[in-house]
C-alpha cells in the first residue's frame, strides 16, 4: 500500500490495537507470550495490518516485512483460539514500530482517515 494511498480504519479498533501493540513491544526477546483475541481484537490486528502498511516507511523494509508477516500470523489465528509468540530482538522492535505508527496515526489523523 503506497503512503499517498488514503485509507479508513475504525478508530475504535485502533484504539485497542494501540493497547496490544503497547505489550507486544514490551515482550522480552526470547520468552513467550500467549494470548486469546475476541473479536473486537481480531479487528484490531486487521486495522494494524493497514497502518503498519501506511505508516512504516519505505527507508525500513526490513522491519517493515518482518511486522508485516508477524501480523500475517496473527490475523490466521481463529477468533478464541490462543495465539503464542516468542520474539527474538529484532521482532520486538518491529512490534514497537507497529505500535509507533498506531500512535502517530491516533494523534495525527483523528478522522480515521489515513493519507
């Protein structure tokens, strides 16, 4: 998704990913970490999966792929089921970008529209 492209996310939906990003980039490289999403969390990841696409920039492609996949997996977890991750320490850093551009997306475009 190219960053001049506009897009609508749901800003509630934001606001939970804000919240899951927050802990996922503080996991420890090396431990895991197992969680149940709800449905309001799914949409969360999804809406993630769009910021992280507008939102970290083509200077990082790296970490960009590296967030981008991990979201993959996460969004292929059934609703209810457990999700586990164990980062190694490049990955948490890909998390805290993810949770960065969620961050600079709720302050800067409050509309929910992303451009």
């Amino acid at each position: 998704m190219a960053k001049n492209e506009e897009i609508q996310v749901n800003l509630e939906a934001v606001e939970l990913a804000k919240e899951i990003f927050e802990q996922l980039s503080q996991v420890r490289p090396e431990h895991s970490l197992s969680f149940v999403l709800n449905e309001e969390g799914t949409a969360a990841i999804n809406e993630s999966i769009k910021i992280a696409e507008w939102g970290i920039g083509g200077n990082k492609p790296k970490l960009k792929a590296t967030a981008l996949e991990i979201l993959a997996e996460i969004s292929e977890v059934e609703t209810g089921d457990p999700v586990n991750v164990n980062f190694t320490e490049y990955e948490v850093k890909s998390m805290n970008e993810v949770y960065e551009v969620i961050v600079k997306a709720l302050e800067v475009h409050e509309d929910g529209v992303l451009s």
